[in-house]
C-alpha cells in the first residue's frame, strides 16, 4: 500500500520496553503495559507476552485464580493452553486463537498448559469494563484461529483482526463501550500500510519480531517494544513501514474517563468496591 499524501498519521510518544516478572505458578513473562500507563491507555490495564521453549519457564501455568471488574484476552501464537472457570467453561486454547473472557461480578479460572515441551508464545491483554457492566454476567468466548478473520494487501501485508474492524474487516469480537481494535500484522520487507484509528481512542503498537519505522518521522520502533501512539484531533491512524519484515500488535480502543482502582486481580472504580471484591472471594461468593 502507498502512502497517500493526505493521510495525518499519529506519531510515537513514548517508547516502552517492558519488565520481566513471574507470575501464576512461576511463568515467565514480560510486562509490557503495566500499571503507570493505565490512565494513558484507559481502557487498556495490561499488556504481557508469554515466550519460551524451557518448560520450566511455563509449564506449572496459572491455577486457579480470581478476576472481577474488567476482561482478559489471549491470544496463543505457539502451544496450548486449557481453561476452566467457575462459571462451567472450558476449553483448549490452541495456536492462533483467542480466549476472550469477561470477568464481570466474579470468577475463578485456571490457565495450564497441555503440552510439556516445545515453543509456548502468546499475550494477554487486560481490557477495562465500565462501572455499570463491571457487576455483570461472567462470560467466556473460546475462539479457534479459522474464526479470526484475516485479510492480506497487494503489498503482501497480512492483518488478523481478533476484535474491532480495520481496512473493510469486522473483527471476531465487537464491544459498544471500549471499542476495541486489536490486529495482529505481518509486514514483509519493504511493506507499508496505513491504519485507520479512530481520532478520539488511546492506541499502541507492540512490535514482537523485527522492527518498523512509524509515522512521518520514521520513529524505528524494535523487537519487543511498545510505541504509545501520540493522540491529535486531525490524525486518521498511523502509518507503518517495515524495511525488512515485522510482526506487530496494534491495539486501540475508546477511554472510559473513570476511577481505575487496582489490587491484583480486582478493578473496581472504588477502593471500598476493591475491599468487597477481596471479602467476596473469601466468602466464596464468586
């Protein structure tokens, strides 16, 4: 795709590259969107990706745990994941797909890997929900990597769109509140393409193999880096380009402009809601 003259493109505001940490059982991780940049990417809490073939980077998974207040989504490159919740899902996470689960008012859920060796890569996306739906219904979405719709440019760009819609095609998931757009791209070498981002929404790229150059300035943008994308009232997305080949994330959605209130697992607007959350739990009321 050509760059069209009249396109205004966002450009990088700040450049992020992350923190190892453990988490569930003692899984390596690399956390990318943590809690300092929650208000600058409302609705979006956190950003980690999951990569090894060491087992013993990720085999004892996430057992059992709660969640109430916002949605979590994963999304497997290589591996298999299952999970079971409170609420009687279950299912195999397996590569290209996508588990998209609403916590709602509560709920406990594991996350454990099915296989004992071999490549274990994927990310999870934690998406804020709005006061009035942060007391609603738990729900669960297992989505197999043929029901992600998946569209490729003449210049060879190819663009998964796991929720949202970008250049003419609806994604598998579509929310009224947050309006989420989450994209997986594969840029080879040479590639260019524009993405339409709605003006008003906070957005962001995750750049997971190779390195892309974005905007006008040509801001380079490397392996296991996040670029927050700059907002401005003329801007119709961002332009990238990929002299020799990248894969990326790029996610935007619509802010909330609520109180964001944190302890582990719980997001409530309150710290008083937080506290009933935790005596909730206790009590098994979840």
């Amino acid at each position: 795709m050509t760059a069209a003259p009249d396109f205004v493109s966002r450009e990088v505001e700040r450049l992020v590259s992350g923190k190892r940490v453990s988490d569930g059982a003692g899984v390596k991780l690399l956390r990318v969107l943590t809690s300092d940049l929650q208000r600058r990417l409302d609705p979006f809490l956190l950003l980690d990706e999951f990569c090894s073939d060491n087992p013993d980077d990720y085999l004892a998974g996430f057992p059992d745990h709660p969640h109430r207040g916002f949605e979590t989504v994963t999304y497997m490159l290589a591996g298999r994941m299952r999970h079971r919740d409170s609420a009687g899902h279950e299912g195999v996470l397996a590569a290209g797909g996508v588990q998209w689960m609403t916590a709602g008012r509560g709920i406990v859920h594991s996350e454990l890997p099915e296989q004992e060796q071999g490549l274990m890569h994927g990310f999870q996306l934690w998406i804020n929900l709005p006061a009035r739906e942060k007391m609603g219904q738990p729900g669960y979405r297992d989505i197999p990597a043929e029901a992600i719709p998946q569209t490729t440019t003449a210049a060879g760009v190819t663009i998964r769109v796991i929720a949202g819609s970008l250049a003419g095609v609806a994604g598998a998931v579509r929310r009224e509140t947050t309006e989420p757009l989450y994209a997986d791209f594969g840029m080879p070498a040479g590639s260019v393409y524009e993405a339409a981002i709605p003006a008003a929404h906070n957005a962001f790229l995750y750049v997971y193999d190779g390195e892309i150059e974005v905007g006008v300035r040509g801001e380079p943008v490397r392996s296991r880096q996040l670029a927050l994308l700059g907002n401005r009232a003329d801007a119709d997305g961002v332009r990238l380009s990929a002299p020799g080949g990248a894969r990326l994330l790029l996610v935007a959605g619509r802010p909330l402009n609520e109180p964001i209130v944190q302890w582990g697992p719980f997001v409530m607007n309150t710290r008083e809601e937080v506290e009933q959350a935790r005596r909730d739990f206790q009590s098994g009321r979840f």
